[in-house]
C-alpha cells in the first residue's frame, strides 16, 4: 500500500531509540523526509544514519531537550528554516517511572513536563507549520497504562492520560482544519532500554527480557495484565499503526485512541 507520503516532511520527538527512532525509520522507507528531536547527540547521529540507511532522502537530527519550551521552540525554528512547512508531527516523549511513596514534587512536576507539556509545546511551536502544508497530522504516543492502572506507574500513567486527554481535545479544534490527529496506547513493547532495564529483575525469575513471549509471561505473573496473543510487541509493531495514521491514506481517523496491545479487554 502506497501510504502518500514519499516527499512529506515529518518530526519525530524521542526518534534517536525505540519506537520513535522504530517510527522514522518506517516513515524514511516510505519516502518521507524526516527531523529527530531527542537530547543525546551521540544517539542521534547514529539515528539519523539509520533513518537515512531506510530510505529518508534527507534526516535533519536536532539536539532538543523536551523539558524546555525555548529548547522546543528552537528546535521547530530549524524545522521551518530548513522546510518552511511540516506534513507529520509524531510525538513519543515520556517520563520516568515510580512508585507514589518514592515520588516527592519534583518528579511529580518532571513527569508532567515530560509526559504532558512536552507535547504542548512541540504542538503549539508545530502548528503553523502544519497549517502551513498541503495536509498535515499529528499523532501522540500514550500508554496501555491509561486503562490499565498500576501504582509502579502512578505519575506516568497520569502524565500519559492528561496527554490523551489534550490529544482527543486537539482533534476536535483542528479537525475544521483538516489536521487529523489521534492517540497510539502501545502494550508492552520489547525495546531495547526495557531489554536492558529489566534484564536482571527478569533474569532473576527466569525469564529473558529479550523474548517477547517471556516478557509477556513475566507482565502477566507480576502485574496481571495478560494480551490475547501471547506476547510482548516490537517497535515496528507501533510504527506500522503510526505510520498509518500520520499518511494521506487516512483521511477520516481523528480523535481516536488506537490501542496496539496485543489484544485486550479494553474497548
């Protein structure tokens, strides 16, 4: 299937590891022209060779920290210096996790910078860009925790739905636009950072953070919190369904909250 969007330009916030890095590399093979937005510049130079490996005919990687508003800003004023116009905004920023009674204000006010405002600043620093294009669309990347609650995950998951929230209200002012934009929850999703995380918790109740199979055996044993085929995803599993939603062949999906899980028991 021919997604449209060989020439488009596209951001993708957190794309230097993981899935969002898993993202560019979907949307470079596709044709798009693609900017990373992550903090490390080591990490983005080795993403950016990979986006370009895929087939982006041109990778733009800008160091941002997306705890900033001037750093965002200053990273979307290279995006309009060099393209003068964006197509996709895909944003996949998220904080750290914890436990309530290890959290003091500071990380409470961290996870939502992170998980929360990050997203309103690369949105409202995006959108003339967008509004600038031909078609344009945005999806943001929340969480399976949003539904399924876990107090280990107490200010990510409310950082994560506060974000679901702002998305659904976005698509219904930019909707007149024409500017779709929609929600991706991932399950768990075996990348590398939870490969290496988790090897040992993992290891130590004989299971191998590595195996998607395991992982999920793991997720259910510890957390109760099964899927319907089995497994853990992979980061090119959430790119695919992103991947769709940010291209001209969507054109009536917006406000939607797409659940890429695996399978569950949420509607």
């Amino acid at each position: 299937m021919d997604l449209g969007i060989e020439g488009a330009t596209a951001v993708v916030t957190g794309g230097s590891k993981g899935m969002g890095l898993a993202i560019a590399e979907t949307l470079a093979e596709e044709g798009a022209r693609v900017a990373v937005m992550a903090r490390d510049v080591d990490a983005l130079e080795a993403a950016a060779q990979r986006i370009q490996d895929a087939g982006a005919p041109e990778v733009i990687p800008i160091s941002v920290d997306m705890a900033s508003a001037d750093s965002i800003s200053s990273g979307y004023a290279r995006v309009a210096k060099a393209w003068g116009s964006l197509n996709i905004l895909v944003h996949t920023i998220g904080p750290n996790a914890g436990p309530f009674e290890e959290l003091d204000d500071a990380d409470w006010h961290a996870a939502f910078e992170l998980g929360t405002m990050s997203a309103v600043r690369s949105v409202r620093a995006a959108l003339p860009l967008l509004r600038d294009a031909d078609w344009a669309r945005i999806v943001t990347l929340s969480a399976h925790s949003i539904q399924r609650q876990s107090p280990r995950l107490v200010a990510y998951t409310a950082s994560k739905a506060a974000l679901s929230s702002f998305t659904k209200n976005l698509s219904k002012s930019l909707g007149p636009e024409g500017i779709l934009v929609n929600c991706v929850c991932p399950g768990t999703i075996v990348t590398s950072s939870f490969t290496e995380t988790l090897r040992d918790v993992l290891a130590g109740d004989g299971f191998d953070s590595a195996d998607p199979h395991d992982v999920m055996a793991w997720v259910e044993r510890t957390y109760g919190h099964p899927c319907d085929i089995g497994r853990a995803g992979l980061p090119e599993e959430i790119a695919s369904a992103t991947a769709y939603l940010v291209s001209r062949r969507n054109g009536y999906v917006t406000g939607a909250t797409v659940n890429v899980d695996g399978g569950s028991d949420f509607i």
